[in-house]
C-alpha cells in the first residue's frame, strides 16, 4: 500500500469517531484533508466543524461544511488530526505543516483528540522530525540561542528564501537533533522560553486514540 492509501485508510477509520449532531474538529495537512473528503460525505450528520488553519477552512467551505470560530464554541467531542510523529504512549511531534499553535488551541477544547496517521509516524523516541517552535519574530534568533543551547540546532523555517509566516504572522523554527526521553518536561521547558508562542510537542495533552495505518489494516492504540 502507499502512504497514501495508509492517509486515506485511517481518515476512512476516523469518520466513525465523529458524533452526529456535533462540532467537529478538524486537523491540518494531507492526513487530515483526506479526512475532510470523508467528512464532507457524511456532512449532513454534523452540526459544523472548527478549523486548525486557514488550509484547513478553506477545504471544509469548499465541501459546504460550516466553519465556526473557536470564540463561538465551548465544547467539542472530537478533535482529528495528524501528527509527525507519534509514540505509543501518544505524545506526538506536530507542526511541519506550521499549524501547530492553532492545533493544540482547538485540541484543547476537544474531550478527545484523535490522531490518524500512516505507520510510519509511530516512533519509540521523539525527535528525529525536527521539532517546530512558532516564535514571535522579533525574537527569533535569542530563541534559536536558546534551543541551541539545550541541544538542539534550531532552524528558521523559509519558503521561497524568506522566513515562512503561520496563520497567526509568527516565524517557526525547526529544532534538529534532539532525543526526546522526557517529551512533557521538554514541552514545559520550551514553552517558558520569552518569545516562544507554542512548541510543536503534544504531550501534556497528547493523543487520546491513534488510528496507525498499516499494511495489515488500521491499528487502533489507546
Ligand atoms: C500540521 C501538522 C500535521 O498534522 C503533520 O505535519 C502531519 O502532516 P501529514 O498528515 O501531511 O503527514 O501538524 O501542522
């Protein structure tokens, strides 16, 4: 199978996580845009959903599903996305689609958060993707110091030659090098650095389920 048909296998999987006559919220990247093709399918059974980007809102309009704004929404069952890597304690590294500050903010809401992904994303060890920390511009370079100085050697993320901007008109610096024994130290750690607006560590609050597409079938682990 490839790692797309993995995608599209797990966002398959998902659909029966989403409650009928609820909010949903929805993910960013390709695992999740398979899963908003799946969901468009059912999108009568859903009151709306909540989007992670503007990606991710743009998709879910262009199949007629109504996005909320978080401000408006208190609650959520679900919240589904993928993840860059994920352990099978459910910690995970996301953000290599620079959407994590807005990830974990809908995240949170949710009672559950599901993570679908191809099996190629479960690791015993985070660190090997390079973690994303959203930095506020103008600081940048002291936190790059920072995380260089605990290990790591942080990269500012570019597209096109120039520093890539999130959603929210931040930078991203891509941490390499690290091995993550102690993922929700690291997350309390790094979010405590000034100028730091979120690091892409899930694990404080990680994944509740992780759907694993694999060639023998999706595996569910909890
Ligand atoms: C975006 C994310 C994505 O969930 C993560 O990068 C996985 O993406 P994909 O499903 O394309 O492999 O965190 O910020």
């Amino acid at each position: 199978m490839t790692q797309d048909e993995l995608k599209l296998a797990v966002a398959q999987a998902a659909i029966a996580y989403v409650v009928e006559g609820e909010i949903v919220g929805v993910g960013t990247g390709s695992t999740a845009n398979f899963f908003i093709d799946e969901l468009a399918k059912i999108k009568h059974k859903v009151k709306a959903a909540v989007a992670s980007s503007e990606a991710t809102a743009e998709r879910l309009r262009g199949h007629g599903i109504t996005v909320l704004d978080l401000n408006d929404v208190s609650s959520m069952p679900v919240y589904i996305d993928g993840a860059d890597e994920i352990t099978p304690h459910g910690a995970m590294i996301k953000g290599g689609g620079a959407a994590l500050t807005r990830e974990k903010i809908v995240a949170s809401v949710a009672d559950k958060f599901i993570c679908i992904a191809d099996g190629s994303k479960l690791v015993e060890m985070l660190g090997k993707f390079p973690l994303p920390v959203e930095v506020i511009p103008m600081s940048h370079a002291v936190v790059a110091r920072k995380l260089n100085a605990m290990g790591g050697e942080a990269r500012l993320r570019l597209k096109d030659g120039k520093p890539l901007l999130t959603d929210n008109g931040n930078m991203i610096l891509d941490v390499h090098g690290l091995q993550i024994a102690d993922p929700v130290a690291l997350e309390a750690e790094i979010n405590n650095i000034v100028g730091v607006v979120t690091v892409g560590l899930f694990a404080r609050h990680g994944a509740n389920v992780c759907l694993l597409g694999t060639p023998e079938g999706v595996k569910t682990l909890t």
